[in-house]
C-alpha cells in the first residue's frame, strides 16, 4: 500500500514536471499564440470597454424619459457627429498649427544647442524626421480627404469598423449584460454579487471622473494657451486632454511642449505659457481632479506615479493607461477582503 501511494506520488510530480518543462521549453510559441488571441480579441474588448464607459449617459437619457434603443442611438450619432466635426473642422486648423508647432520645436532645439554648446544634431534630426512624416499623413486628410497611409493600414481600418459596429450593440445588449452577470454573480453567492457590484461602482467612478476632466482639461487649456497669445492653443488644449489618461506625466509633457515652443515666439508669451505651466496644474491636482473623482478614487500622487511607472514598464502604453483602473480594482479588491484575510492570518497564527 505503501508503495503504491509512493508511486502515485512519483508519477503526479513527475508529469508536473513535464507539463513544466513542455510549458518552458514553448513559451515562445505560447507568447505568440497569446499575442494572436489578443489581436483578434482586442476590437472587441475595447469596444465593450467603449459601451461600458458610455452607460453612465445612457442612463442618464433613459432617466429622462428616453427609451433605450433611442437613447443609444442619439449616442452614436452623437460620436459620429463629434468625430466627424473633429475631422472637417479641427483637422485642417490642427495641421496649420502642427506646421508651427514643427518649425518652433525645432527653432528651440536649435537655440538650446547653440546657448549650451550641446551637440543635439541626431536629436534634432530625428525629432524633425518624426514631425514631417506626421505633417505629411496629416497633410493628405486634409488637403484631399483620402489617405495613402489606408492602403497601408486596411488591417486597422477594418478592426475599428468591428469595433466600432461591436461597440453599437454591446452598447445597445448592456441592460441584458449586466443583468445576466448580475443573476450569476447572485447564483454564486451574496458576497460574491457585491463584490463585483463595488467593483462595477469604482470603475464607473473612474470612467465618469476621467471623461468630465478629459473635457475640462480640453476647454480649459485651449482657453488659456489662447488667451496667453500661443499660436498652438488648440493643438496643446487636445494634447492636455488626451494626456489626462497618464495622469502627472501626461500633463507634465504638455507643460514641457508648451513652453519649449512658446520660448521662440516671444518673452511675453514665454511668461503667460510657464505661469500657466505653474498655476493651473496645481489646481487640477488638489481642487478639480479630487472634486470630480470624489473620494472613492483619490489616490496618492506618489502611489500613482510608481503605479504608472510599473504600468508602463510591463506594458508600455498600454501599460501606462490600464495601471490605474487596474490599480483602482486591486485596492477595492483588498479593502473588501481585508477582513477575510484578517481572520485567515490569525487562524493561522492560532495553528502554529
């Protein structure tokens, strides 16, 4: 008997070790079948990541009275509308003002070498090298409304047509979705049902706090920069918006952007631009950004920066934006097991 549970032993460790060694010898070839199932999976999980954030104005239309497929509907045609007066109306002043933001950067870069005696000739070229590649594409939308660049990216044109159309009915099927993982979640357990109702809770908090402040962020610096005489207001406004995801960094380089191409334009706008640089970032930080977010999602500025940090060292950009949300579930997660893990540890405590 006793051999038999030594065999039994034997041969359980010895096809784990197997399995392990099978698992490690091929992680390149599960690296690159992960990697597929992601590319193929991902129009998808960013479009139900796209519905998920817009339920929060779904039910506010369908509070007032509004039928559902109505209220979807005026959604999307209401992100079409915005995407298209993006295009047709910014576009054409986004390309003038990258033409200046282009020849200002370089003009500084210029300057900063000469007045330091640095060296920044490689520098200088690939900065200029990035600038008229991204002036050229957008020169093609604008001046004949088609782009070469489609016939190169008809793999990314398609993907987004599936995750634009995916995006419309996971909107329009999110009622149905939410109430059937909320009839298995209660299948499973009570406490089971609350946990993803709090985490359901924290992540709607921090959708809805990041899209108002990306909109604040959008109107607030466009005004400023305007009123302060930067020729590229509008291009920084969008920069501050789009940024807002990579919370400190993301507005740190707009500052940086901002005051490098206002120090050619003129001393005036220099002053106006670095004021606003220094004011206006601090009272995004400690009046608006903890208003908007509320208490659920204040985090510490330090915590964030080595969130984002390590978010970005996994995963790159990516990284970089899912680390706080990520972040956001993991400590709701632990609050609400604290107490289990608590009784666990002293259970064990107790044991030893």
């Amino acid at each position: 008997m006793f051999n038999n549970k030594l065999n039994y032993k034997i041969i359980n460790l010895t096809a784990l070790m197997l399995l392990l060694y099978i698992s490690f010898s091929n992680i390149g070839l599960w690296w690159n079948v992960l990697c597929n199932i992601i590319s193929v999976l991902a129009p998808f999980i960013i479009a139900f990541a796209f519905a998920y954030a817009l339920v929060p104005i779904l039910d506010f239309l369908t509070s007032k009275g509004i039928k559902k497929g109505l209220a979807a509907t005026i959604i999307i045609i209401a992100i079409i509308l915005i995407i298209a007066a993006l295009l047709v109306i910014t576009l054409p002043l986004v390309y003038e003002q990258l033409i200046l933001f282009s020849k200002s950067l370089i003009s500084a870069i210029g300057d900063l070498g000469e007045h330091f005696n640095l060296n920044l000739g490689t520098f200088e070229v690939r900065i200029t090298d990035y600038l008229n590649t991204a002036i050229s594409d957008l020169g093609n939308i604008v001046s004949s409304g088609t782009i070469n660049v489609v016939n190169k990216s008809i793999n990314f044109i398609t993907k987004f047509i599936v995750g634009f159309i995916s995006g419309i009915y996971f909107l329009l099927d999110m009622y149905n979705i939410k109430a059937r993982f909320k009839k298995l979640t209660k299948s499973i357990s009570k406490r089971c049902f609350e946990y993803f109702k709090l985490l359901d809770d924290e992540l709607g908090n921090y959708i809805k706090g990041l899209a108002i402040f990306m909109v604040i962020q959008l109107i607030e610096y466009s005004l400023l920069f305007w009123i302060a005489g930067h020729p590229n207001w509008l291009l920084l406004g969008i920069l501050a918006c789009i940024t807002t995801v990579i919370p400190y960094f993301g507005g740190l380089i707009t500052n940086i952007i901002g005051i490098i191409t206002a120090s050619v334009v003129s001393t005036k706008v220099l002053i106006g631009t670095i004021i606003i640089c220094i004011i206006f970032p601090q009272l995004d930080g400690y009046i608006i950004s903890p208003k908007i977010y509320g208490k659920t999602n204040n985090i510490n500025p330090l915590v964030t920066i080595i969130v984002v940090s390590i978010g970005g060292t996994i995963a790159g950009v990516l990284g970089i934006v899912l680390a706080l949300p990520l972040y956001i579930l993991i400590r709701a997660t632990y609050h609400y097991f604290n107490k289990d893990l608590k009784n666990s540890m002293k259970k064990i405590k107790k044991n030893i």
